[in-house]
C-alpha cells in the first residue's frame, strides 16, 4: 500500500515506515466480505450474548424474589412462634 502522505510503498503494513502515518482507514472499502455462513456464526454470536445478559437479568431477579418470599415466610413464622 502506499502511503498518500510521503508516497512511500509499504507492502501490507497499517503504518508507513517512513512518516507513520496511518495507512488503515475503518471504512467499507477495507473490510473484507464476509460469506453468508460467517455472518450466520456472527449473527448467533450477537444473539447468544444479548440472550446471555437478559437471562443473567431475570436469574437475578428471580434470585431476589426468592429470597425476599423466603425472608418473609421467616418472619411470618417467627412472629407466630413468639405470638403463642
């Protein structure tokens, strides 16, 4: 790749060894295409992690429903038991 700061040829390089400049721009014309099977294993990636974080959130919430019925039932039994 040359570099259009100093012209400098740079085979595969992302800096130019002369000036450093960046020769790497994110944009569309340097990714590479992706087949549909790639992008079907990235699209289950992306799902699979949302899917991860929503069940941590209900796991977490359930957790705490749980133990609040819990706590609550202690209590209801131990104000029975001192009530008698």
């Amino acid at each position: 790749m040359r570099c259009p700061r100093c012209n400098t040829e740079n085979d595969n390089r992302t800096v130019c060894s002369k000036c450093g400049y960046f020769l790497y721009r994110a944009n569309e014309q340097n990714r590479k295409k992706m087949t549909k099977s790639q992008r079907a294993a990235e699209d289950a990636k992306t799902v699979g992690k949302r899917a991860g974080r929503i069940f941590k959130i209900v796991w977490i919430i359930v957790t705490i429903i749980v133990l609040s019925a819990w706590l609550v039932l202690g209590m209801v039994a131990l104000t029975g038991l001192l009530g008698k």
